[in-house]
C-alpha cells in the first residue's frame, strides 16, 4: 500500500489540504503502508521555493513524515513520454480554438439550455485544415479524448460513485507552450510510483472520473486505484471554507499557538462521530478509521479545535513550552495559566498582567482597595496567601462574593476573568500588588 500528498508550491497550506495530508498519512501508517510526499509544481509561474519549504515545515510540525518525496518538475520526461503514448493511439488530439471562441460556444450552449460541454469541433479537422490553421501561426493544445462510458467504483467513504464521461468535456492536458497540466502528471506520477490509494476531497469526484479513463489509457487495469473523497469542509456558518483559507493557514495558526497535536486530532475525526484524541501522530495512526467519516459536509468549527486546544495546554509540561514562553516565564508561571488559554500566545498576555506595569480600570469604591492594601500580609507570599488576605477583607469590609473578588481581579489584572489569583498573587509579589491597589500613591 503506498498513499501520496500531492501540494502544489502556489500558496500556504490550510486547513483544508491539512486534513487531506493528515488523512492521506495516517491511512498509510494504519495499513503499514508508505507515504510519499510530492510537489506538484508544473505551474512554474506561480510555484515558488518559499512555498515548497513552508509546505515541508508544517508538515513536519503536524508530526508526517514521508518515505520519499520528489517534485514533478524532476520528471517531465516521464509525462512527455506519456504524450506521446497517447498521441500516437489517437486519444490526444489538437485544438486551435481560442479562450474567446470556447467562451462563445459555452454561452451559446447555455442559452439553448444544453449542458456546457465540449463539442470535439477539433477531431473532424482534416490533415489540411490543421496544416493550415499551423501555417497561420496557431499552436494547438491538446484535448484527451474520454471514452463513451460510465466510470463506476466504490468509494471508501462515498460508496457507489459514478462519473459520465459523456456529460465531462474533454480535458486540456497539454498547454499550447508544451507544458503538461496537473490531470495527465498526476497520473502518470501514481501508475510510475506505486500508488495504490488516493484519498482526497469530494470535489475531485468528477475528475477521478476522468484520471481513472486516462490511466486505462495509459495501460492501468481498472481497478488499479483505490479512491476515498473526504466531504468538503463548511466555515461555522455554513459556508465554503475555501473563502476563509489565509485566515485558516496553518502558518498562521502555528503563529498563534495552535498546537499541533490538537490540530492532528480534531481534522483526523472531523467529520465522524468519533470524539477526538489528544495523542502523538504515530498514536493517532493507530486508531484512525476512514470508514467512519460521514458523507455528508462537515463543519470546521474554530471554537471547537480552541477548546481542544485549551484541553491539551492544560494537560502539557513546562519542558512542551518552555522555548515558546516569553523570557523569564518559569514553571510556575505556566502551572498558573495553562488551564486558563486557548492559544499559547496568550501566554504573552498573562506575563505581561504579572510581571509589568498594567493601567487596572478605574475602581467604583477606592476605599474599598485602600482597605484592602491595608491588609496585605507581609512577604513571603504562597498559594494561602490570597485565602488568607480574602478573608481578612471579608472580614473587615463585610464583602463577599463577587463584590469582594471581582473589584479585587480587575484591580490586580485589568481583567474580567483569568488564572486562580491564589497562583498569580505569589508571583506578583507584594510590591506590585500593593501599587496595583493603590495607583498614584508612590508606594
């Protein structure tokens, strides 16, 4: 069994090819299978190296690693070889038409309500005709013939699927300057490397329809593949994720302290009912299942994967972060906050509340905090420390409850909610806390 990921070096990856990369590896680690990683990067206009090292980047941070890894650019004689294969059985044939004249036959197609498919003008050419089209300076593209069929297999997560080449125009594999397009190299690459199953997402379902007749062509026995296309993934209101991936990269989501681990575990069961498991990739291997992936779209939630990450920086060591934690953070800085952020970048946050000057909202009753300031115990301070001092100002002031904690958080921290103060206050330190209390006093 081999499976293969196959990103094209044109932009960032996102959530989107993430889960395809992650389901792609793990269905190869659960089988003992290997993965190959593969660069599509025929489109040299728009392909760039940046892209190539950042798509390796992440996915070595999502924890996949690949048995071997080429770029199709390393094989363009394979595809021109193939080409020719296919010229010379007739199935690749050329065309003149223009981007113009298509368009106009596409409109016309449409008015008449007839389905927008290609009309194979340019197979009744005669010798001639092509002779002379070539004398007046056009250079043809070449357009494989479909055969009249339905293609039929049985998907690993749609089931029955069913593609008619008919109602399919015939695709363009071969540019006018030469260069081979995605839908021919993709075959080629899977017959020549071994593939054996391709997972990837539902919106290819027609174009498997089509890779599968070109294989045949190219000699590959019909059930040489064995396909699974993942439900399209819908933002949290129902819509294209595809509209949302800059915001969705997952550069950007390393950036702001998405784990990767969470990310692995909620994309590995998105789409099922299998809860997600906070393990390693290699454990995630173990357990993965593809049959239990719906048919139906499934919903990328961000609130979901944050609380999920939420879960596994509370569960984390001091040694998991300690590199990602702004300078001077200690362990038990990170035992006070990690059960309360969503992202590590949060952390930054906190180290600021703790350790620099904050400007705390104006109090509603300064006399309540002067009270309060009067009765902080003398250092050295502990986690009793603010059950002690509480209830001496309960005591003292006759507060309870929110009155007495809320006035007490936002002047200490500036904020509504956050990390036990019993774990913050020792970190504090006297010193901060009583200026915090009593702003403008000098003391």
């Amino acid at each position: 069994m081999k499976l293969r990921f196959a990103p094209s070096p044109t932009g960032m990856l996102h959530v989107g090819n993430a889960r395809l990369a992650i389901a792609n590896a793990l269905f190869a680690r659960r089988n003992g299978g290997k993965f190959q990683l593969r660069i599509d990067d025929t489109d040299t206009g728009r392909s760039k190296e940046s892209h190539v090292e950042a798509i390796r980047t992440d996915l070595n941070w999502l924890g996949i690693t690949w048995d071997e890894t080429f770029r199709q650019t390393e094989r363009l004689d394979r595809y021109a070889a193939a080409i020719e294969k296919l010229k010379a059985t007739g199935r690749l044939y050329p065309c003149f038409e223009s981007e113009h004249e298509l368009a106009a036959k596409r409109e016309t197609q449409i008015r008449q309500r007839r389905a927008p498919v290609y009309d194979r003008a340019m197979l009744k050419l005669t010798p001639e005709q092509r002779q002379q089209a070539e004398a007046n300076g056009k250079v043809p593209y070449w357009r494989f013939r479909l055969s009249d069929r339905i293609v039929n297999w049985r998907d690993l997560v749609m089931g029955n699927c069913t593609v008619k080449l008919p109602s399919v125009s015939d695709p363009v594999l071969v540019r006018t300057d030469g260069t081979v397009l995605y839908t021919l190299a993709s075959v080629v690459d899977d017959l020549e490397t071994g593939i054996t199953h391709i997972i990837r997402g539902e919106d290819h379902v027609t174009n498997t329809g089509v890779q599968i007749d070109i294989a045949e062509a190219l000699g590959a026995r019909p059930d040489h593949f064995r396909f699974a296309h993942l439900p399209l993934l819908l933002d949290e209101n129902g819509g294209k994720l595809s509209k949302r991936f800059d915001a969705m990269s997952l550069r950007t989501l390393r950036q702001d302290g998405v784990e990767s681990e969470a990310l692995v575990a909620y994309l590995a069961r998105l789409g099922s009912s299998d809860d997600p498991i906070l393990e390693p990739f290699a454990e995630q291997a173990k357990v993965y299942d593809i049959s239990h992936i719906s048919k139906s779209a499934a919903r990328f939630d961000t609130r979901q994967l944050l609380g999920l990450n939420h879960k596994l920086l509370g569960q984390l060591p001091f040694s998991a972060v300690a590199d990602r934690l702004p300078e001077g953070a200690t362990e038990e800085f990170w035992q006070a906050i990690r059960t309360n952020i969503e992202m590590l970048s949060e952390a930054k946050q906190w180290f600021a509340v703790v350790y620099d000057d904050i400007v705390p909202p104006a109090e509603e009753d300064p006399t309540f905090t002067k009270e309060a300031a009067s009765l902080l115990p003398a250092e050295p301070w502990d986690t009793t420390t603010w059950k002690n001092w509480t209830a001496a100002v309960k005591e003292k002031t006759g507060r309870s409850g929110k009155a007495l904690f809320h006035p007490l958080r936002l002047a200490l921290t500036g904020e509504e909610n956050g990390p036990e103060l019993r774990e913050l206050l020792p970190l504090m330190g006297r010193k901060r806390v009583l200026a915090r209390l009593l702003p403008g006093s000098g003391n």
